[in-house]
C-alpha cells in the first residue's frame, strides 16, 4: 500500500471520528450561551485543518 493511500485511509477515518466527537460534544454545548456555542462551532470547524495539513504533507513525501 502506498504511503499517499495509507494517508488517505488515515484522513479519512480520522475526520469521521473527528466529526461525531464534534456532534456528540455539541448536545453538551447547544443551549448555552450563544458566544460560547459561537466559539465551539467556530474552533470545531477550523481545528481539522492542521493534523490534515501535517496528514497531507506526509503522504506526499
């Protein structure tokens, strides 16, 4: 298996996983103050980006 594939099966399952501990974490968060929910969704939304950056960079060495 390649490594740009293994990669890819990597970010995958990762982001899947990443996105139900977002939605599981958000019944916690919803019906709290507005800026804190504000806060929450806008971090959960911007936190992916750098293990799939780093993800991206090693699958392509």
């Amino acid at each position: 298996m390649s490594k740009s594939m293994l990669a890819g099966i990597i970010g995958v399952t990762g982001f899947l996983f990443y996105v139900a501990a977002v939605i599981i974490l958000a019944d916690h968060v919803l019906g709290t103050h507005w800026v804190f929910e504000f806060v929450y969704f806008a971090l959960a939304g911007i936190v992916w980006v750098w293990p799939a950056k780093a993800l991206i960079i090693w699958g392509a060495k």
